[in-house]
C-alpha cells in the first residue's frame, strides 16, 4: 500500500509559485531544497497529500522533460471553513476562475488557477438535505 501520496510538478515560475502556495494559500511549507539554479523544490502539505513544487531542469540525460504548462490536472482539496477561505483569498486579489457555488452532488467549492495554470478546487461538504 501506498505510504504517501504527492502531487508534484516542474515549473519556469518556481519563485512565484512557490509565493503563491505559501503566501496567498497560505499552505505549510514542509522540505525545501536549493542545490543549483535548476535543482530547487518545495514541497506544501495539502490534507493527507502534498504538493510538490520543482524547477525545470536544464537538461538530464536520463529523463525527458515536458515543458508545457500543467494540462488537464486540477488538484482537489477539502477546506474545513470554505466561506471564510473563499473571502481571504478574495481579499487578496487571488485569481478565482470560478466563483464560490453549492453544486447538486453536496459540495460548496470554487476553483483557482496557480501562475503555472493548474486549477485548484477547494470544497466543503454540505447537507443535501436543507
């Protein structure tokens, strides 16, 4: 089984995501490295998960690196207190890509985009019911 679970990504904007992840989300920060200008990381806990932020590499021999932006991926994360994260976020300006809605399947989310273009969606659970 699984011992941990990231979702990670390389970046040309590895400062200004790293900002956006620890100064607007204002996630955690948990390991950090700078061994070369092309060899930084971050790593934000998110949940039970992590995100995983790197610099694109120059050039490896052993790996081949795709260099276009995050396609297709959206990162998912529950908030406990989405109204009050939602106004924050707002607050500072952050680039919301779809407003704060109830959705028909019980969730209270909205989505944002990172400066690399990858969506995040935060939701709460909501009662059905009411």
């Amino acid at each position: 089984m699984p011992n941990q679970f990231r979702c990670a990504f390389f970046t040309n904007e590895f400062e200004s995501t790293v900002d956006f992840y620890k100064n607007t989300l204002g996630f955690e920060m948990g390991e950090t490295w700078d061994r070369a200008s092309d060899d930084k990381g971050a790593i934000f806990l998110a949940g039970t998960g992590m995100i995983e932020v790197l610099t694109m590499p120059r050039h490896n021999e052993d790996w081949v690196w795709d260099k276009r932006r995050p396609q297709g991926l959206a990162i998912v994360i529950e908030i406990e207190d989405i109204d009050g994260f939602y106004k924050g976020l707002l607050n500072q300006g952050a680039p919301i890509t779809v407003e704060i809605a109830d959705m028909e399947w019980g969730h209270r989310t909205f989505q944002i985009t990172d400066p690399n273009g990858a969506r995040l969606y935060f939701f709460s659970e909501i009662d059905r019911k009411q």
